[in-house]
C-alpha cells in the first residue's frame, strides 16, 4: 500500500510539472519537437499544433507534411539549414513563414541542436519552434513610423538637428545643404565650436555657453558663409534631452534661414542713412527737400512697422503666441517691483506637460506642435483675466499669478489645470491622452528674489512628477532641504567612485542539504569618508539617476575578484561569487571586452540580474551579453524571483541558472500557508526547467529546514551570517565548519 502511495504521488507530481511546462510553452508561443534521423514522424509537443494552425487528430507529423505548412519561398532556405545541420551535426536556426487555413501565415523562429551518439553519428536533432509574428508585427510598424518621421522632415521648409551628449551633430536634415551649399555630412560628428572655429563673436561665446548647460534657447540668430562665398542669417532653437534618470543625452532642435528679414533690415538701415543724407542737403532745392522728406516719412513708417513686428517676434512664442521666456523675465522684474512696493505675493506655477515625449513618438512632430497650441489656449482659458501666461520651451510652461488675497486660490487654478489637461486631445481623428504637472512656488515681503522664485518652482515641479505625475506641489524650505542633500550625495558619489570608496561585503550561501558553504555574494557598501559604512539604500536610487550605477558595479566586480586570490592563497575553496549586474550594465556594448581579462576559473563567477523585468522586452544587446556570458563561463541568476519583478517569461527567455526567492515570500513561511504554497510552486517551477532555486531571507534554524524539505538547493540570510567584510570571510568559514547547525531531518 505504501509503495503504490509513492507510486501516485510521484506520477501526479510528474502530471504536475507537464502541466507546468506545457503552460510555460503556451505562455512563451513555443513548442519543441524532435526528428529521429531513421524516422518519418517527428515528434511535437501540444503547443506546436497550435503555432501550425493544424488539428493534432488529423494531421500527420510525417516529413512531408511538416515541409507543406511551410510557404513555398521559405522552404528552400529551411531545407538548406536542415542538409547543413545534418551534414555538420552542429546547432542551426532559421526563420520561415507557416501558411494558415485562412489564407494569411505565421512567422515563426526555428532553433535545432543535433543529438549524437557514443560513435559519433547522428540519431536525431531536438528542436524549438516559437511563434514571432507579434514581434514582426511590430517590427514593421516601427520601420513604419520611422520612415513617417523621415518623410516630414524632408517636406519641411526648415530643417531639424540633433546632438548627441557630447553636443557632436549625429543628424541634420537634407534642407540644410540647400541652405548652405554645403553636405550634411561635413557637420555629422563635430561641435559647433568646431565647425566655426576660434575666430567667435561674443554672442556665439555665450550660445556656446548655454550649450554646455544643457539650457534651451529659441531663435538665437547668427551669420555663416555658404560653400559658394556668399552669406547666409539663419534662427535655431534648441531643447535639451534627459532621459528617465534625468541623464543629458544631447540636443533636439530646429533651424530657419532668415537672411531675407536680415537684407530687409539692412535696407531698411540703408534708407535711414539715405535720409539723413538728404536732410543735411535739404538747401539745395526744395523739391529735393520735399521728395527726401516724403521718402523718409515713407520709410520711417516702414522702420516702425518693422521694428514693432521685431518686438512682437522677440517677446512671444512663435508656434503658440503667447509669451516666451524673454517676455516672463521681463513681466517677473516688472510685477516682482510692485509687490515689493506695494505688498501682496507673487507666484510661478511651472508646468509640465506629461506624456508628451510619447505623442510626438507615435503621432509625430505635427501632432506634438498643434498639442502645444492647443495646451496654450487651454492655459489662457482656465488661469484668472490678470495672470500671465508664457512658454519657456519644449513642453514648458510657466503662469505668474499676484494678489492680496488667500494664496489657496492658486491651488485652485493647479487643480483647473490638472483637470483640463486630463483631457484627451483629438488630432486628425486620433485621440491623444497626455496631463500635466505643476510646481507653485511663493514669495512675498521686501527681501525675495524673483529669479530664484522661478528656480522654486522647477523644484517643486521636480517632486510633483518624482510623486507621481498629474499632481501639484509646493516649494518649501524642507524640499529645497531634501534636493541639496541629494545633490550633496550624487558629488559624494562621483568623488567616491574616484577614490575608489565603494567596496564588496559577502553574505554566505549553504548547501540546503548538506549546510556547507557552497559559495558567496558580493554585496556593494559604500565607505563614506564622513558617514561611515553605508548600504545601497542610501545611495542606490540616486546613483540610478545619475547613470552610475554600472560604474559601481565594475568597481565592486574587480574588487571581488581580487579578494577570491587573497583567498585561494591563503588556501581557501570558494566555490562560487557571485555579484549584482543591473540593465545598464548588459546594455553596455563594451561589457563582454571588459570581462575578457578577469582572472577566475570557470564557472566561479555568476552574475544577478537586479532589474529582471526588464528581461520581459529585452534589448538585442542584453539578449547578446546574457548569451555571451554563459559561453564565456559566467553563470546567470535571476534575483528577488516571485516579488513581482520577473516573471515566466523572464525564465524561459533567460534560461538561468538560478533563480532566489525574494526574502518577503521566505519571512512568512512558517505561518502563511498561502505564501508556502507560492514558495512550493516557484520551487517546482525552478525544478521542471532544471535551475537551482537559492532562498533569501534566511533567519532561523526552522525556515531552513522547510526550504530544504521544499527542494530548495540553496540558503542564505542572517541566520548564517551577516554580510562580512573580506578579511572576515576566512574565519567565517572555519568557525562555520565547526559550528553549523547538523544537516538533519527534524521536520
């Protein structure tokens, strides 16, 4: 009875793990197959049918009939990879289109590895087929857009540009080289300094200056010679680029030959000096006299015309007409004078609109622009008769606001904002979702500053979008407070890195069987000059915004390395260091020629995945690096698996080769049986695909044991040990081998 106990449970937790493995297939569009080379019939998996498009009653696995659902064109390439696989008896892979009842077909990616036997010969090739179609899909429609984006800069009548964080030109549209004569190519890949030389007039100083503060500028004018000796004006505008972390990643811009509204404007002059001429003449004849006075009247009128359009040009926006940032400096001197004369507050809500990046990415330029205009007549619609309303750039916007009253009225106009700006925004046909954020920022009293009040607001704007989005937020003295300790902290970093203050401290891994050590992970601290040893949380988030974080993680790598020497000199086994790798870290294209001289043996070293979510849509180059890196002997873990970051597909993409179990999922599995059965299952999972599964969090002797008798092949936590600095680490493990807990069976 009580084998055929052990019987049943060992085939239901057989059925179990199918189900499982047929549920990854079907989540990752993937079936496999395999093809005996003295057979007719390959074998397919469940989910294969479907990707065929095939009744699996009905049809036939025979050769031929696999080869018929393919499309005729695409046969020829696949039986090519098929002789040279059978010929070579190394691995393959091939794309191809599947034809479906209903006419259309499936694009499906095809990888094969050949199984040979003791002598050498060939006995069958094991495959994966994976439905790719979505992927093409969106390939397509990508190209698409691209190609949309291209199209209406060459239809333009001006032209676009682009700079990388160097301020290196890496686009500029054709329209240019009408322009000047001269091919885009001669300005691809230099700065502005470069391109003009040292001979700079002091406006050209001062742009090139605002260049390197990342700043945005509109309708800067200035001179250049053409290819064919002539002279052209030209007006640019410019706005920096930040990603996410707030990182600059160069310029975006625009450019438009004015050298028309120059010549007019010296002709202008040229006639007022004719005037003047005349009018010391006006003794020669009075029909002279007459005939210059009516000339000069004539222009004058002209002059003043064109000087008043002048003006206009210089104090508002040209795409929205409303103020410009000229316009609000003047207006902000202005009203900041009465109050301080008069009394009442001042205050700056800066504006912010969100989701506006994504609208000119998918809807393109045109539908950015008429957004701005509309966001602009929304502004002037919802703020009170007597504010002022600018725009300072981009997607910017700024309202200046003065008064007696209660200052709550400017939550007010913050919330009629947010709310008008929540709606959508119909272009061509296409609804457009965006919102805004808002900064307010106050001053009152005799002694305030209004250039800093606008600085204010852009703080507070600053923690309106870091909470959240479409939301408003005040400047206060405890926010300003928080920034300068943030930056206090991003220059620690910077100098920490160059003093090389940031160190590994290794937390211990156990045989969940056999309790003995099997290895160690590397964990960064921070050796702050001031502040004493600090752990990630006190610098991690800002080092992620400032694009550093891959920096630390090479320091903390070289620094592990050098450590497992020291060790094996002294005559320790460390079996196994593994260290924290973030997603910036696998986009470096440089990462695999950087690890090319690490001095360890193979598979020593593994890395963890800190941003395992991003596997989800993984980048070709981090697929790349991943694959790289297990050839190259280096083991892949996924970290904090089952806390919401990764997910199936992450495993069935990334294959690891272990995955640990977040600590929130092991603090409770003692007492919460749901949270065990979870733990159970992630277990299984890591089981039916062959990875280790290493649990966190480790804090009693019992937790262990029920990890252990779970499945789990590894522990770690602080009821092994703290994480230790390198010198602690060999007398860890000899006190660990005398003193660890018996590896026995006590649940």
């Amino acid at each position: 009875m009580a084998l055929r106990k052990k019987k049943m449970s060992a085939e239901a937790g057989t059925n179990r793990r199918l189900r499982q493995y047929e549920l990854a297939e079907r989540l990752g569009q993937f079936g496999h197959w395999y093809w005996p080379v003295d057979a007719e019939i390959l074998i397919w998996s469940p989910e294969l049918y479907r990707i065929h498009d095939v009744d699996p009653e009905q049809f036939e696995t025979t050769v031929t009939n696999v080869f018929s659902t393919i499309v005729p064109v695409d046969r020829r390439n696949v039986r090519k990879s098929l002789v040279r696989a059978f010929r070579s008896k190394q691995d393959f892979g091939f794309e191809a289109r599947i034809g479906l009842t209903n006419g259309g077909h499936r694009n499906v990616r095809t990888m094969g590895a050949c199984e040979i036997d003791g002598s050498g010969k060939l006995r069958g090739i094991f495959g994966v087929t994976q439905d790719i179609s979505n992927w093409r899909t969106a390939e397509d429609a990508l190209a698409a857009a691209r190609q949309r984006q291209i199209d209406f800069a060459e239809m333009s009548s001006d032209w676009l540009w682009e700079m990388g964080p160097d301020l290196c030109y890496t686009y500029i549209s054709p329209q240019l080289e009408v322009v000047t004569g001269a091919p885009v190519n001669f300005y691809m890949g230099k700065t502005r300094r470069e391109i003009i030389g040292e001979d700079l007039s002091l406006e050209m100083e001062m742009h090139l200056a605002w260049l390197d503060q990342h700043k945005p500028f509109r309708d800067f004018r200035f001179w250049s010679n053409t290819a064919n000796g002539g002279r052209i004006y030209a007006s640019i505008s410019g706005k920096p680029v930040f990603d996410d972390a707030g990182t600059f990643m160069g310029y975006r811009g625009s450019g438009r030959d004015i050298t028309k509204e120059e010549e007019s404007h010296e002709a202008l002059l040229k006639a007022n000096r004719l005037m003047k001429a005349a009018n010391k003449e006006k003794s020669d004849a009075m029909a002279s006299l007459k005939e210059a006075n009516a000339i000069m009247e004539e222009k004058a009128e002209e002059l003043m015309r064109v000087q008043e359009k002048i003006r206009h040009t210089a104090l508002h926006d040209p795409l929205t007409g409303i103020a410009n940032r000229r316009f609000l400096d003047d207006r902000l001197d202005e009203w900041s004078a009465r109050c301080k004369r008069s009394g009442g507050w001042l205050a700056a809500l800066h504006i912010d609109l969100d989701r506006f990046k994504q609208i000119n990415d998918t809807a393109g330029h045109a539908a950015g622009d008429a957004l701005l205009v509309h966001v602009a007549r929304t502004l002037e619609g919802t703020v009170r008769r007597e504010d002022f309303v600018s725009r300072i750039g981009g997607d910017e916007f700024v309202v200046l606001c003065t008064g007696n009253e209660d200052q709550r009225v400017l939550s007010r106009i913050a919330e009629r904002i947010i709310e008008r700006t929540s709606e959508p925004f119909s272009f061509e046909g296409r609804e457009c979702w965006y919102g805004a954020s808002v900064g307010i920022a106050i001053a009152e009293g005799q002694d305030f500053d209004a250039r800093e009040l606008l600085v204010n607001a852009d703080i507070a704007l600053y923690r309106s979008k870091g909470n959240g989005r479409g939301r408003f937020e005040y400047f206060s003295e405890s926010l300003q407070a928080e920034i300068v300790q943030a930056k206090r902290t991003a220059d620690g970093i910077r100098a920490g890195l160059q003093r090389d203050e940031f160190v590994p401290f290794f937390q211990p891994q156990i045989d969940a069987a056999t309790f003995e050590v099997i290895g160690f992970e590397a964990l960064a601290r921070w050796r702050h000059p001031t502040d004493g040893l600090l752990p990630p949380n006190d610098f991690l988030k800002i080092a992620e915004e400032m694009n550093t974080v891959a920096a630390i993680d090479r320091q903390i790598l070289q620094k592990t390395v050098e450590c497992y020497h020291k060790w094996t000199a002294k005559g320790l086994c460390i079996p196994r260091l593994s260290v924290n790798v973030s997603a910036k870290r696998l986009l470096e294209q440089d990462l695999i020629a950087s690890l090319t001289d690490i001095d360890l043996p193979r598979d020593v070293l593994a890395f963890e995945l800190l941003e395992s979510i991003f596997l989800d849509n993984a980048e070709e180059q981090i697929a790349w690096n991943i694959d790289t890196l297990k050839e190259m002997g280096i083991d892949v873990e996924l970290d904090d698996f089952g806390s919401g970051h990764a997910s199936i597909i992450s495993l069935v993409k990334l294959a690891p080769d272990a995955i640990k179990i977040d600590r929130e999922l092991v603090a409770t599995v003692l007492t919460d049986q749901a949270r065990r059965n979870l733990v159970q299952s992630i277990v299984d999972i890591g089981k039916s695909l062959d990875v280790r599964v290493i649990a966190e969090g480790i804090e009693c002797l019992d937790q262990a044991y029920v990890l252990r008798e779970m499945g789990c092949d590894g522990l770690q936590g602080y009821f092994i040990s703290m994480p230790l600095p390198a010198e602690d680490v060999p007398e860890f493990i000899r006190s660990w081998a005398v003193s660890a807990p018996k590896a026995v069976d006590n649940v």
